[in-house]
C-alpha cells in the first residue's frame, strides 16, 4: 500500500512507518511505497511544501508558492491539475490537506503527547491494536456517505479529517478546519463548458510523462480521457466486452478507434470467471485495503482488462479510467426536490415531465417522489432516518421506487439486528444535533458523497493495478480542479433530462478532441448480468461469508435471514438489493483480511531516527 504519515509533538517517538521514507524540510513526515517522483519537497527558513502524488506543478511553481504557504492560504495550494497530498509547514503550525474525492484521506490520532496523522485509517489503528468502530462501520454499510458520521473513522479513536477539511497542527494541538466552499458559485453550462475542457485536458496531460499509455474505451467518460491522451501520442485502448453484456460500448468503441489515429483498440473477452464475487473463496489472493473497496467484488473484471493492457503495452505505464465521470458531468433526479424547495415549480415541472416519460411513469409520481426531501433539510433529514431506524426493519423494494431522501437508508440498514439499528440511530441523531454549515440543496450533498464513496474505491483499483500489474491509475475525474470546473453548474443543468451529459457536450463540441457521434450517444453499458451471474455461481461462497461464521454477524450487522433471502432471489434470476450485497459482501471480506493482516506498519527506531 502506498500511504504518508507524520508525526507533530514535543516528545521524540520510538517508532515510524516502516519502510517510510522522510520528506525533505517538513521533520517526522514520511511516505511510504511513493516512488522518488512522486514525492517533492521544497522549503526555505520560514516554511516548507511538500505534494505527494500525481501533481502537475513542477519543483519551480512549488517553489513560488512558499509565499503562500506563509500566509496560509491553504486552499490556493490544492489548484494543481493532478491528484495529490498536500503537507505545509508555517512557522510552528504544519497543514495536512488530503483531495476533494478521498483518494487521499486524512486521518489523525491526538494525546498529551502530540499527535500522529497518517493517509491509512489502519495503520494508525495499528500503533496500539485499536479496535473497528462498530457504529461507523453500520453507518458505512446503511447509508454509503462518508461524511454523514464526518469525523469517525471505521477504527475507534482514530479521527477522520472530513472532505473539504484540512488538518491544522500546531503549538495547542491538532484541529480541524474548512478549506472548500460548501456551495460553488452557480455558472451556466455552455460558460462553463471551455473551463471543463481545460480541466480535463490538464489533468490527462499531467499523468503523459513518457509512460506508455493505456484506457479503457467503453461510455462517454472513459472514451473522452482516452482520445484526450490519443491527441499526444498512441494510446492502446481496451473495452471489456463480455458476451453477457448487452450493450452497445464495443460498438463504439470500435467506431471510435477507427476514428481517432491515434488509438490502438484491444477487446477484452469475457470467461467463466469474469464475474462479480469470483475469487472469494481465497482471500489472500486479494489486494490489502484501508477500508472496504468495491472492487474486491469484481477483481477478476478489472485483472482481466489490465491482463490484456500489459498484453499491448511496452512495459508498465498509466491506464485512464472514467471513474465518477457520471458523478460531475450529470445529476440524479434528486435536484428535483431542491427545485421544488426553492418554489421553482415551473421549471420542476418541465424537468419531471421529461424523467416521466423516460421512465416510463407519470409526472405526479416523479414530482411526488421528490417532495419529502424537499421539505427538510439535511438535519431534519437525519432526524427522520433515526426515527426509521427504531422502527421494525422494512420489506425490500428496489431503492428507485423509494422517496428521494438526503441520506437513503439502504436495504442493509434493514439486515441489522434491532440493537445495531438503535445504536445507529443514536449517532445519527448526535450528527444531527452538531451539524453545521451543512449545503442547503440535496444535489450538492449527493455529489460530494458520490465523489467521496467512488474516490476511495478507486484507491483499491489502484492498488490491484499496482501490486500485481505495475499499472499506474488515472482517474482525472476525480481531480480537484476537474471536480470545481463541474460542480461550478448547477445539477439542473448537468442532469436535464433532455440531453445526455450536455456538461461534456458544451466542453467538446466542435473542439476536434471528440468525434460527434460520441457526443451523439444516450446510451450506457451496465454489468448486471455479470452482477447476477456471479450471485448465482458463487452462491455457496457469498452464504459461507455472510453465514454463521460472518464477522459482520458477530457485530450484529447482518442478519442471516434477510441475506439468505436475498441471495436465494438473485439465484432465481429475481429481482434483488444487490447494492446492498454488494456492500456487505466487501465489508465482511474487509474484516477477515483485517483479523489476519500482519503488524508490518511501523518499526521501532531510537528517537534520534523517528523524528529525522
């Protein structure tokens, strides 16, 4: 695992990461399994800077910046296209400053004598063997929104830095403060639509150093990093096209390759075993995460398009994926509810009528689907859920027909013994109780939730990719500055109904990057028939993990019953909470590769050495 991790005290320690090594200027801070490039540092007498990660600024632009870094205007030091931390030092006072998406998290442990922060929740559990933190472990499995507990980690005692914030330590202790603006200014898509282009190009010409390039080329989002990378040099571009799957990705793919010069198009077959839950019967064929990652799930997926990149690739390079492409250039239909809150029923109207007719249901349906939520606010929508959760648990319908809702209970909420529920709804009503400057529209919530959820599941891409291919991933739609240009418009205009992903059409039409029927297309490929075809042969698995012997169940965070359900439905090809599935199979695989890990994080040194 790469991670980083620092000490900032008065008293020596007795131990660092193991095989950490120092960054340059800023004292006890390490990083861990980072190749040399990727960690640069520069400092003078009053301060110091350092990025660790994919950064577009070269060793002179950081250098401009230590005036800055003076005046702790923290926020200007994460504008860099790339992904990355961000570790300063002032005076006496140290910033640490993780992304926008997760990719980076921050996590912190503070005592009398100084405080340890570190980007791996594990690790800093590991200094004294402290135990899961049950309670936001359910809160993980029942609503899927990091920030909904914001500061506990899934380790007791060991501090969670929410998005948006930075860790501030300095002579009176550690503290936590608010670096990102709650809400960006609202823009108007075809303004904003240059900005995007810039931000995309940037971020994709960041990770171009001379590597060879690979990317998957499959919907609208991965095909526009792909002929982006293709517009500065040759790119062997890789669609998973599975005989199960019936999609038109290869289609286009295919079309686009022929297109676009300067793509070399590989298909990637699918087999027996390409299927969601293979491989689970041998855990330690798994890659170690920090928390639970979905892509424990489709492993065999992923290594089968890497397998096949390493194929067509002179030597291991840096593969583009599309990740949350769908999370800033589009919008669910929950910015429905905060257009009815701000009494903009015209134009709410407008908008259902057209999700009605794609869905196939009446307009009444779709605006009163979306009037609870319109009525709270992110409060009193907590407040709700815990009073949910101390009713009995309900009967499962498809999550698309339930009440849009600021924080959705999921189905596995409703697999929890009822002790596990109340304990749940107690924290969520203290979160509710302290909440502040919490975003007034549903939309902005939802996204900054869906950035934090699929950024740290990347991360377990990543490492997959890393430890058993050499593969670098780049997931640009997860930058920060990507993630600012797309947010900058509003969800009505990024999710109106009318045009699929008009974001991405007012960023590259007639710029020459994308060919127009790219930009023409309204379709999308899914996996659900690799999703219920591995429920069904890995059956007896998926019931050995989440059985009598499951660690989730010891914890009183499934119930057998309810999974069994479930998983007898997919078998018969019925309609299931496969959502809910998926995650509390990922969480149980988590928590067994937790009880067998190794206390290979830190080793003992003198103190001379722990604070070099």
């Amino acid at each position: 695992m790469r991670w980083s991790a620092g000490w900032h005290g008065g008293m020596k320690q007795d131990r660092r990461p193991a095989g950490g090594r120092a960054v340059s200027g800023l004292g006890a801070t390490w990083a861990c399994g980072w190749p040399r490039d990727r960690v640069r540092a520069v400092a003078d007498e009053q301060a110091a800077l350092a990025v660790i990660g994919e950064c577009g600024a070269d060793d002179t632009q950081l250098r401009e910046k230590l005036p800055v870094v003076r005046a702790r205007s923290w926020r200007a030091l994460t504008r860099w296209p790339g992904s990355y931390l961000v570790v300063a030092r002032s005076g006496s006072l140290l910033a640490v400053s993780g992304d926008l998406a997760g990719q980076h998290p921050v996590y912190y442990r503070a005592d009398v004598s100084g405080t340890w922060w570190a980007t791996a929740a594990t690790a800093l559990a590991a200094l004294d063997g402290a135990p899961v933190d049950v309670t936001a472990l359910a809160a993980h499995l029942a609503f899927g929104q990091p920030d909904v507990l914001s500061t506990r980690s899934l380790f007791c005692e060991v501090t969670r830095v929410p998005g948006g914030h930075l860790l501030l330590l300095g002579p009176d202790g550690a503290r936590v403060e608010r670096y990102e603006p709650i809400t960006y200014g609202g823009v108007g898509l075809h303004q904003q639509g240059p900005v995007v282009r810039a931000a995309l190009t940037e971020a994709v010409a960041t990770r171009l150093d001379g590597r060879a390039v690979s990317a998957d080329l499959a919907g609208l989002d991965s095909t526009t990093l792909a002929c982006l990378a293709a517009q500065r040099g040759p790119v062997a571009a890789v669609t998973f096209a599975d005989e199960r799957l019936r999609d038109d990705d290869l289609a286009f793919a295919a079309r686009t390759a022929a297109t676009v010069p300067s793509l070399t198009h590989h298909k990637v077959p699918g087999a027996p075993g390409t299927v969601y839950y293979s491989g689970l019967d041998d855990l330690a064929s798994l890659t170690r995460t920090d928390a639970p990652n979905a892509y424990a799930v489709t492993a065999s997926i992923k290594r089968a398009v890497l397998d096949t990149v390493t194929a067509y690739t002179p030597g291991p390079g840096v593969h583009f994926t599309g990740a949350a492409g769908d999370a800033v250039l589009s919008a669910s239909s929950s910015y429905l509810a905060d257009l009815l809150r701000e009494r903009r029923h015209r134009r709410a109207w407008q908008h259902a009528l057209v999700h009605a007719r794609l869905r196939r249901t009446s307009t009444f349906a779709v605006v009163a689907r979306a009037r609870p939520a319109s009525r709270l606010d992110l409060a009193g929508a907590w407040w709700q859920t815990a009073a949910a959760l101390r009713r009995p648990a309900r009967d499962w319908i498809p999550q698309a027909q339930r009440p849009i809702a600021w924080t959705p209970l999921l189905a596995s909420a409703d697999w929890m013994t009822h002790g596990a529920r109340l304990m749940l709804a107690a924290a969520l009503d203290e979160a509710a109780g302290t909440l502040t400057d919490a975003p007034a529209r549903l939309a902005e919530w939802a996204a900054r939730q869906d950035l934090s959820r699929v950024g740290a599941n990347t991360t377990g891409w990543r490492a997959l990719a890393l430890a058993e291919h050499g593969i670098e991933l780049a997931a640009p739609f997860l930058d920060n500055e990507v993630i600012r240009a797309c947010l900058a418009v509003d969800a009505d205009q990024r999710g109106a109904p009318g045009q699929y992903k008009p974001l991405l059409n007012a960023a590259f039409t007639s710029s020459g990057v994308l060919p127009g029927f790219v930009l023409a297309r309204t379709t999308k490929g899914g996996f659900n028939a690799l999703a219920y075809a591995g429920l069904r042969e890995n059956a007896a698995v998926l019931k050995e993990l989440l059985g009598p012997t499951s660690r989730l169940a010891a914890l009183g965070l499934v119930t057998e019953q309810p999974v069994m359900q479930a998983l007898s439905r997919a078998a018969a090809g019925q309609p299931t909470a496969q959502g809910a599935l998926h995650m509390v199979v990922t969480a149980e695989v988590w928590l067994r590769q937790l009880a067998t890990l190794s206390s290979d994080w830190w080793q003992e040194v003198n103190g001379r050495v722990a604070a070099a």
